[in-house]
C-alpha cells in the first residue's frame, strides 16, 4: 500500500478562525478527516502534521526517505521565502505536491513567487480545503503510474 504524508506550515492550526474571508471556516482538524475519508477511498495510508518551525519541516521532509511514497506540503509564508525547504525537497528526490488553500496568484505580489514550485510535481492551489483531495488524487495517480510521462 502506498503512503502519503500531507504537512502544514505555520498558523495552519489556526484554520477556522484564522482571516476566514480568505482561508474560509473550515479548521485543520476538518481537512484531515476529509483526507483521511478519502486516503481509505484510494487505499492508501496516510499521515497528517502540522508544524509551525521551518527546521522542524524540513526534518519531516527527510524522515518521509523509506517511511512515505510522496508528500502533499502547504508550506504557508515558508512557501514565498524558504530555499532550505526547496532543498530538502530537492534532497530527497520524493514527489511532492503544493497546495494552498488560497489563490496564491490572485494575492499580494510577495505571495505570487513559490520556493517550492520549482522542485514539485505541481501545485494546486484556490481551491480551499478541496485542494487537499485534488492534490491526493493527482500523487496517488502519479504513484500508480497512471499519468503521462509529464508527470
Ligand atoms: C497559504 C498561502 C500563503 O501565502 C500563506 O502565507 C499561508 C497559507 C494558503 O494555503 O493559501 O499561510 O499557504
């Protein structure tokens, strides 16, 4: 069986309440028991974190080596600043899908350029809670090879 890992950068605990104009009302723990419903519907296994330290992602991302097939990541404001994650990434050589809960393109300009973008196999991203599925679909379908040779 496959294994998926979906990590959440900082102040994605505070889903909810957080600018909910923008990121909606749904709360973190919601959108990991939507991707769990949804991990048994794929048939694969699936862990789910949330940390609000840029060492603390990164160690994360070194661990999925030999424990996890591929990882979902919202990286939050580490998306627009952080090459330590791009090269963790980078390191590992692990596919990896982006996802933002937001239209990171229709914000402000500092949120239009992605660190990660680069070294993942795409990015989802304005889709609101959604975009977590979406992103579980396309790495599961990445996984089982079912895709076209661009992914
Ligand atoms: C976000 C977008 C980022 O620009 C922001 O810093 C976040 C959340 C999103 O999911 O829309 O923290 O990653």
């Amino acid at each position: 069986m496959k294994s998926l890992a979906i990590l959440n950068g900082p102040n994605l605990n505070l889903l909810g309440r957080r600018q909910p104009e923008i990121y909606g009302r749904t709360t973190l723990n919601d959108i990991e028991v939507m991707c769990r419903t949804h991990a048994e519907r794929l048939g694969v296994e699936l862990a789910f974190s949330q940390s609000n330290h840029e060492g603390e992602l990164v160690e994360a991302i070194h661990a999925a080596v030999g424990t996890h097939d591929g990882l979902i990541l919202n990286a939050g404001a580490y998306t627009h600043t952080s090459v330590a994650l791009r090269d963790a990434i980078a390191s590992v050589g692990l596919p990896v899908v982006e996802v933002h809960l937001s239209n990171i393109h229709a914000r402000e300009a500092f949120r239009h350029h992605s660190h990660i973008a680069p070294v993942a196999l795409g990015q989802i991203c304005g889709f609101g809670a959604t975009g977590y599925v979406l992103a579980m679909d396309a790495l599961a379908s990445h996984l089982s090879g079912a895709t076209d040779a661009a992914t």
